[in-house]
C-alpha cells in the first residue's frame, strides 16, 4: 500500500542554525592555527544578543566576538529593524579550559590509541532514491531553501525576503518503496512588512510557486517527473512572518539534529556535531558512517542501508558495529555477516577515522548549514587571522566522508 513520507529542512537564517554556524566558525579558526585543539562550543542567540559557552584546550588565542560577527553578517542579518544585527549585538562569551578529567580520557601517547570523546551510538544512511544516496524529501526540503537564499541576495525578482526560512516536503511512495510524486510542500520564509497582510500572503505564495519552483525543476530535472499540479503548497501558513531569526525565537546549537542528518530516515544517536572538533565521536563517527553506509551502497550491497557504531569514552576501540539492509541486501550475506566485512575494512578507532577523512582540517563551516550529508566533495582554499595579525591560508577538502574512495575495496571484499 502506497504511503506518505515527510522531512524538513531550516535555512542559513534560521535561529538555531545561526548558533550551529557561530559554533563551527569557532572550529575552525581553532583548528586553523592548532590543529590538535580540542574544543566543545555551544552558542545562544536571541534579541541583539549572542552567548557562546564551551570547553577549549588549543595553544591559540581568537577574537570569538569577531568571528560570531562575521558568521552573523554573511548569514544576511545587517538591518537594525531585524532586531538582531551583525555589528550591533552584544556578544558574551563564557569559554573555557576543557577539564583535565576529559582530556586524559582521549589524549594518548601513543595517538593510535586515542580514546573516545565520548560515550553513545552513532548511525549512518544511505540510500539509492537519489543520487547522492540520500533520502529524496530531505535532499528536496534543502534544495528548496538553498534556491530561496540565492534569490534573497540576488535580491532581483523577489525583493522582500529575509533570512529566516523553514521547508517540508511530503512525497508519495509505491507499494515498492519508490517515490511517484510530491504531495505537499510547505515553505515558511521570513519577509518583509507588508501595507496589506491579504496582498502580502497572496503575492509570497504566487511567487514562490511561479519563481522558486520552476527554478528548483529547472536545476533538478532528475525530479521534474514528481512536481504535479496536484501539489498541497502552504505558503507562510500562519500568515505574517516579519519578526523573525533571534528576534522571533532563540537560537541553540544542535537543536536541529534530524535537519543535519537524513530528515527521519534511518536512524539517530542523539548527539548533535557543530560546535565539535573531531575527537567527539558524535561527529566524526557520525561522519565514519555515512561514508561507510554510501559506499556499500553505491557498490551494490543493498538498495538502502543503516549502520551503527558504539563507544565507551576513553576508549578506542568501538564497542560494536551494526547493519541493517532493511531486506534488500544484493549479496546473499546476513546483515550480521556484512558487518563482519565492514569492520575489517574500515577501521573506527577515533585516530584512523580523523586520519580518513582529514577531519583535524577547518572544513567544518561549510556543514553547518543545509546538512552535513549528501554534500558534494570539493577542495576550496581559506584564510583565518588572530587578534595580533597572524594570517594563515590553508587549502582543504570538504566533505570527504561524501566520497566514494571505497567502493572498489567494498567490490572486492564481497567478490562482486
């Protein structure tokens, strides 16, 4: 029997996603100038105010206040009337020195043997609906608001959109498990004031569904085949959307977990990854898993595949490794026999996870916003300075847990 399936996506300008972004930008300028930092940030935003809180141990000193600035500024927050203000909010940071009770759980002598950051569980999805071996209604709900913030600052055809937005896109699938169309899309976007609330509501909605739309078909004619005139589309449902971002709620890192990950498919741990260097398995196992989870998919172990690694804090190695192919395994092994496969192939100690996928690089910015899976693999080159002028310009690869490095050793390792 046929079924719906919903995800969600937040844009750039969305409150928690200005913290998530706060707390990586911190990253990576730390990881810039000290590559060993170990650092835990958390950011709180709300009217004119920001609140950064954390643990750091690093060997560099920055301006935080700046950088939060900076982040505030290019997310589009530059009008006083937002009542939340690149260069005019208060900034108040309680960061500290990470304890020395963590710091001895992870750091080795001998780094190969550098213990969790943390307990818990972590999972990775892949699936073959789309190709970028992503579940298709988050990948859409995204596209929507990426597409969104480039026509607010191209600021040509539609000229009154602010920075705080939020999608939802319900697809329609098969008794097979194929999406055959969307039902609905809702799109909630920040604007600004109106004379007349009735004009407001009626040109946002004929807007977006006769400019964002054609334009998202238009660069994904992969999906044209799903867009239909039978489409539910609730535009700004609650009518007037002016206050918005800090001003109209406070903003937390990790709150949108389910945002960052797979839109409520597969399956989540719990922890939240920005604001995190990379000795936090919360993420970077995270990460470790995904790649895993697109690589055996994309080498034809399964059609949709969800793996699960464990760990005790302090220690290296994993407490276990899980699959599950749902049922549509293409290999003739047991769930329990392809995980034997992947733990002799990929090596989940935190050390060789972070070796990997060059995870102790400042790459992490760029994930902070619109998901940090499904991205595409680029090499792009940045440049960080310290309050006493020290510049440094490194080039880096993001998104390496997106490639597909291993799909011939995955090949191999299960004779295909």
């Amino acid at each position: 029997m046929s079924y719906l399936f919903t995800s969600e996506s937040v844009s750039e300008g969305h409150p928690d996603k200005i913290a998530d972004q706060i707390s990586d930008a911190l990253i990576d300028n730390f990881l810039a100038f000290d590559p060993e930092s170990k650092v835990a940030c958390e950011t709180l935003v709300t009217t004119g105010q920001v609140i950064l809180a954390g643990e750091v141990k690093s060997k560099t000193y920055l301006d935080v206040q700046q950088i939060a600035r900076d982040v505030i500024k290019k997310i589009g927050y530059t009008k006083s009337e937002y009542m939340f203000e690149a260069n005019s909010c208060g900034i108040l940071s309680a960061i500290h020195e990470q304890s020395q009770d963590i710091n001895q759980g992870v750091d080795r002598s001998n780094k190969e043997e550098q213990g969790a950051g943390d307990q818990g569980m972590m999972f990775g999805y892949a699936t073959n609906e789309t190709e970028d071996y992503m579940p298709l209604a988050l990948n859409l709900s995204h596209k929507l608001l990426q597409e969104l913030a480039v026509l607010r600052r191209e600021n040509d055809e539609i000229k009154y959109l602010r920075p705080d937005a939020k999608s939802q896109v319900t697809l329609e699938y098969d008794d097979y498990n194929k999406p055959v169309r969307i039902d609905a899309i809702v799109i909630s976007t920040q604007h600004d004031d109106f004379d007349e609330e009735a004009t407001m509501l009626a040109k946002i909605k004929t807007d977006l569904v006769e400019i964002l739309i054609p334009r998202i078909i238009r660069s994904n004619p992969q999906y044209a085949h799903l867009f239909n005139d039978k489409i539910e589309y609730h535009i700004n449902p609650t009518g007037k959307f002016v206050i918005g971002g800090p001003h109209g709620d406070t903003g937390l890192t990790g709150r949108k977990i389910i945002v960052d990950t797979y839109g409520g498919k597969g399956a989540h741990g719990g922890g939240a990854f920005s604001g995190k260097d990379p000795s936090k398995v919360d993420r970077s196992a995270a990460y470790a898993t995904r790649h895993i989870a697109k690589n055996l998919v994309a080498a034809g172990i399964a059609d949709e595949i969800l793996v699960q690694v464990s760990y005790a804090i302090g220690v290296a190695k994993p407490m276990g490794i899980y699959i599950n192919t749902y049922g549509t395994g293409k290999v003739g092994k047991t769930d329990g026999e392809i995980a034997k496969i992947v733990e002799s192939l990929f090596d989940m100690r935190p050390y060789f996870i972070e070796q990997r996928l060059k995870l102790r690089n400042p790459i992490y910015s760029e994930t902070a916003a619109y998901g940090h899976m499904g991205r595409t693999p680029e090499t792009v080159t940045k440049t960080f300075r310290t309050p006493n002028g020290e510049e440094k310009t490194v080039t880096v690869e993001l998104f390496t847990w997106e490639k597909l490095d291993f799909v011939d050793k995955v090949k191999s390792a299960f004779q295909l």
